[in-house]
C-alpha cells in the first residue's frame, strides 16, 4: 500500500516507565464459575435480563477478586468474566465496526477448533460510549489495599489484520494512511483517557495478529489477501504508537502476544525473529507478555532487541493443561533468559489466559491455583519480591 512504510512512529516516552505491580503477573481471564455460564445461557434465552445478568457477573467478579488476591497476586483484573470472547465483546461497540461471532467447529479427527470471527470496518471508527470504564469501576471496588486493576482490550490490529484492506470499508476510507490509522487511535485514546480518569493506571492490548507473523502459513495467508508479512510488523508497530501516544500520564500500557487458546488448542507456531525489532524495539510499550510455555516459541534471542526500560513478562507456565511445572525448570530458563536481557527486565506469568473464551481450558479450578501460585512463589523466589 503506498505511503505504509513511511508511516511515522511516536516519539519515545520517557525512559522511567511506569512499572509492573510485581515481578508476577498474570494475562487476565479465568475459568468462569458454573453459576455464571449458567446465567449467561438464560439471558441467551431470554429468561433474564441485562441487569440481571450484570448482577451475577458483578457476584462473580467479587469472588475471582478474592481468589486472584488470595493466591498474592497484585495485579487483578475481572477475569473478562463480562465476556464471551476476549475481543469480540469490546470491538463491537466501536463506531464503525461490525463482527461475527467465532465459530466452533469439528475436526475430522474428532477435535474442536474455533473459526475466528468476522470483523469488518463499515464506516468511520469512532469511540461512541465509554466500553470498560464501568466495569474498572466495579473492579477496582473490590480490591484490597495493595492491589492494582488490570484492564485487558484488544489489540487495535484486530481491526485490520483478520481482513486487510478487503475488511475495511473503501468508501469511508478510500486510503488507509493516515485517515483509518488515526481514527483508530483516536478511538482508542479516548478509551484509554475515559478510564485514567475513573482511576485506570493498567491496561493490556491482547494481540494475536503480531504472534500470528511469526508463523509461516499465517504469513503466506497475510500475503495472499495482499499485505507484506516482512513489512506488516513495523506498520503494526507504527499503528500501536499511534494509540501509546494518546496514553495518559502515568498508566502502563502492556501487550500480550497470545498464539491462539481455545479451549487449549493454539493456532498459530513459530519464533518471535520475525516481528522482534519492531515489537519490543520500535514499539512504544511498558511491557510484553511473551508465550514461552513450549518450543512452539523458539528460543529467547528475540529478547535482545528488548528496549532499556521496558519489561519482558516470560510466558513460561502453561494454562493449556493441568501439569505442574518444575520450579528448577522454570528458574534454569529464565536464567536463559537473561542471556540477552537483564534480569531487572524480566519477570513472570501463565503463557495465557485460562479462559480467552467462556468455555475456558482443559485446566480444573485447583489447577488454575496451583498454577498462579507457583508464578508468585518462582517470582519472589528470583527477584526476591522486588
């Protein structure tokens, strides 16, 4: 597309960024409580309304609260237990953007895989209402002192990547540079604004699309609709500092890089050489939530290009299953890790969510526990509750 190249990245911020909570963290969805997917399918059904359904989300949330802050973690988020999917839900009520719901479909080989959803650009992208500012409200009611309020919202590259230039209204964008970019960020920025000023100092962009790079049938798709793979990274990275750039002072802005997790199952493989410079150089993030929980990622030389000041999350406890991992293991490969980066930049999470759907893993609720608290042991373990 012409002019993309020479799309301009955003100055750097400062080099104090704002910091993580702790050195443990997590990516933010939980499984959802049985009385709770129990409420969702009666609104499906008509049996209850809205308001009711909030009411036992509202009950749900104050109870994953407990369990997150039980466990010591200090980032805390709703569990998107307001969600059924991780981006569907948000990018739905952007002006200008209409989507299907992802589909679930059989293998032959018995299995289920999810169909991602249809999202399409119809008109000028907007912020027409605040989307996540109420619920923070809700979450940040039920902290204890010491805690922080994550919120998670999708990447804005879900508004192009799944599509390209054919998912974008030629009409109200004939050119995509710079008109749809800053629209976008425009939007974004006034979600990120509306919720610093309820209180929000912690958000997280989940991004599938720059993981998706990494793998090689995921590019030749990309390149079938038209867009450069080699090239598609440092626009991505452009697109983001367009959004970090209207982030209000003070709140830490993370991205997570997520390679598929339906109901444990992955989509996509493949190292992160392919997009590292843009992402963890050129990008204007606080931090990275990074997979690493299997050899689909590689190995950790990508971390070299990470920027001073910036933190690398090590992805390396996997919630796709139940098995416990070695606590020497995990120690052994963030000493790995910091081979090409400090161990000041580094710190610890699950590879994922355990629930980016409402149907969540094949993980139990003992499982998701002993999970996070072998990340809050391991972390203070290695940085000794810095």
């Amino acid at each position: 597309m012409p002019g993309m190249n020479a799309m301009p990245f955003a100055s750097q911020p400062p080099a104090a960024a704002p910091r993580l909570p702790a050195r443990h963290d997590h990516v933010g969805s939980f499984l959802r409580p049985t009385f709770l997917l129990e409420a969702r399918a009666r609104f499906a059904r008509r049996e209850i309304d809205a308001r009711q359904l909030r009411e036992v989300e509202d009950r749900a949330i104050v109870e994953i609260v407990r369990f997150q802050q039980e466990v010591g973690l200090k980032a805390i988020t709703d569990g998107e237990y307001r969600r059924e999917y991780f981006h569907i839900d948000f990018l739905d009520q952007l002006g200008g953007v209409e989507t299907t719901l992802p589909q679930v479909v059989k293998r032959a080989d018995g299995g289920e895989e999810l169909r991602p959803p249809v999202i399409r650009v119809t008109g000028k992208v907007r912020h027409e209402r605040n989307i996540e500012v109420e619920n923070f409200r809700h979450l940040d009611s039920c902290l204890c002192a010491g805690c922080t309020a994550k919120v998670a919202i999708p990447s804005p590259t879900m508004l192009h990547f799944r599509g390209g230039r054919g998912g974008i209204s030629a009409e109200a964008y004939p050119d995509l540079e710079p008109a749809f970019y800053d629209d976008v960020a425009r939007a974004y920025g006034d979600e990120l604004q509306a919720l610093s000023a309820a209180g929000c100092s912690y958000v997280q962009l989940d991004d599938t699309n720059l993981a998706y790079l990494c793998d090689p049938k995921m590019r030749e798709a990309a390149r079938a609709r038209g867009d450069d793979p080699d090239e598609l990274p440092a626009r991505y990275a452009g697109f983001v500092n367009k959004v970090a750039a209207h982030k209000p002072a003070g709140m830490l802005l993370a991205m997570h890089l997520c390679r598929g997790n339906f109901k444990s199952t992955f989509a996509a493989s493949g190292d992160y050489e392919p997009v590292a410079e843009a992402l963890l150089s050129q990008m204007d993030i606080d931090a990275y939530f990074l997979e690493y929980d299997d050899a689909r990622s590689g190995d950790f030389r990508p971390l070299r290009f990470l920027k001073k000041g910036r933190i690398a999350v090590l992805g390396l406890i996997t919630t796709k299953n139940g098995q416990l991992e070695k606590k020497d293991d995990i120690k052994r490969r963030i000493d790995e890790a910091a081979q090409y980066v400090p161990l000041d930049q580094l710190a610890l999470s699950p590879q994922c969510g355990f629930a980016s759907s409402a149907e969540g893993n094949a993980i139990s609720w003992d499982d998701q526990r002993r999970k996070l608290e072998l990340v809050v042991q391991i972390a203070d373990e290695v940085w000794g509750g810095k």
